[in-house]
C-alpha cells in the first residue's frame, strides 16, 4: 500500500530533474500521473515528446500508471488540456504540482525585454494557468486536492542575475499566500515549496566539485511534495517549506518593531521617525548576503 494510493497528479515539467523526481516517488506511492513537459531547452527554446515520454516509461516499467503531456504550461489551451487528460485517462485530479521553468539569467544592466518576458511568462502565467484549471476541476469535483507550486529562495530572499526569475518566483509565493485561502472553502489544500536541488537547470548555479549533485540530489525534495499530497496533510495549507538535500524548514514571516506612537497622536517627524529606525540598526536581523556570479 502506498500513501498516495488511488491519487491522480498532474506534474508539470516532470521530464527531468525535480518534476522527474516527483513523478517517479507519488507514482511509486501509488498515485497515476500526467507527466507534463514541453521537452525544451533550459532556456525555453524548443520542444520534443521525448522527456516526458521517458518518465512514462520508467514509472510503467516499475508497475506505476502514467500518461504524456506535451503541453505548454504558459498556453491556456494547453493547461486547461493536461487537467482534462488526467480526467479523461484517470477519472479525476486530486493533486497539481506546478513545476516548470526555465532560466534566463543574466545582471539587470544586461537584461533585455525578451528575457525578462519569457521567464515571467513560463513561471507565474504557466502556475496561473495550469493552477486555475486544476483549481476549477477540483471545485467540480466537490471532494478537494493538493496544489504545490514551486517558488524559489530567489524570489523569497534574493539571488544575483535572477531578477526575472526572482520577480516570477516571488509572484507565485504571493499567488499561493492568496489562494489558500479561497481554496479552505472547497477542501484544497495550497503550499508552497522552495527548493534547492541539483539538475540542468541549476548545474551552473552551485559550487563545483563538492559533490552537490549528490548532496542536492533533486529525489531529496520530492517525499514533501509526495507527502503533501496524502490525506494525512489534509490540514496543511498556506505553508512555505524549504526544502535542501534532505531537510525540510517550514519558512514563516517575523515582525520588528521598529517606529511605534499612538494613533492619536499626528504624523512621524521624518528625522525623529529615522531616529526611532535606526536605534537598534545593529541589532536587526542580518540581512542576505550578495552571491557574486560573472555575466
């Protein structure tokens, strides 16, 4: 028996790396999926049948059930097609992990309209797309689901040469903090994961030489979006989890006070307010740090 037995998932980008690694462990643990991936380059150019056709065959050669979906999360026929795929050849979709992406990284003095455009496109208008038609199945359906969608620590913290990806991330993260709370209505279930993981379109990104292909190998992250979508996280909603080798921090927002007067009172001087500010400067949490890269 497996914890996600008798679950329909529908993965998007699950050809390789993370989404790779989701299919393959919910469809051990039972689940039937829809294994999505436009087949492109890491920068988005192009598109073969090929990488999601591969996933397939290793889920189905383990005794798991899966389809092929070849469709572009950010082409709202597309999305609206890879849910109803997963209803025509499974019945149903019980859980929706919004994975793909692209990078196209570059400084923002170097950023051109194009990259910006495109990584925007793939990442927040392909979870919007893909997300709302899942979102609108289960709402049919009537019996709730899981929703994961993929942020990153550029979005939430910060990276250097990733203000496209950054935005696009932060965007979703901002999305799911939304939704959830629509979907408490329906039973289903929104969070939020922000992984750090070895694949091709990370390669680059992290040291060489110090093994991080085993130490982030990307099949460390998946058993929290697996887990996510068993019925023993149903209570687990609008949480943001970070996930690296094989730790898991759940991620929650901390306030300090720093200028405080009664309401009654008329506005801040602006010296007196920067005064107030800066009085326990030294003692604010430190902030992150620049990640030198060459563009």
């Amino acid at each position: 028996m497996g914890s996600l037995d008798g679950k329909v998932a529908v993965i998007t980008g699950a050809g390789g790396g993370l989404g790779e690694t989701h299919a393959l462990l919910m469809a051990k643990e039972g689940a039937a999926i829809v294994v999505n991936d436009l087949g492109g380059a890491r920068d988005g150019s192009g598109a073969s049948s090929s990488m999601a056709d591969q996933v397939v065959e290793k889920i189905r050669a383990a005794g798991g059930k899966a389809v092929a979906d070849y469709g572009n999360v950010a082409n709202e026929a597309d999305a609206k097609a890879m849910v109803q795929r997963a209803v025509d050849e499974f019945g149903k979709i019980d859980i929706m992990v919004a994975n793909a992406g692209i990078l196209r990284d570059k400084s923002f003095k170097n950023m051109t309209n194009e990259m910006w455009d495109i990584v925007i496109d793939v990442h927040l208008r392909g979870t919007y797309l893909t997300v709302k038609a899942a979102y609108d199945q289960m709402v049919e359906q009537g019996h709730g689901g899981s929703i994961v969608v993929t942020s990153s620590t550029s979005g939430l913290i910060g990276n250097f040469g990733q203000t496209n990806y950054g935005a696009a991330k932060a965007g979703i993260a901002g999305f799911a903090r939304c939704l959830f709370q629509e979907g408490l209505k329906y039973g289903i279930r929104v969070n939020v994961l922000a992984p750090a993981a070895w694949s091709r379109l990370t390669a680059d990104i992290f040291p060489q030489g110090q093994n991080m292909e085993e130490l982030l190998s990307p099949d460390k992250v998946s058993p929290i979006v697996a887990w996510l979508g068993t019925d023993e996280a149903r209570e687990v909603t609008g949480r943001t989890f970070l996930a690296q080798g094989n730790a898991v921090t759940l991620l929650s927002w901390q306030a300090h006070s720093l200028a405080v007067k009664d309401n009654q009172e008329g506005p801040w001087d602006v010296s007196e307010l920067g005064k107030s500010v800066l009085e326990n400067f030294d003692k604010w949490p430190k902030g992150p740090q620049p990640t030198p890269r060459q563009f």
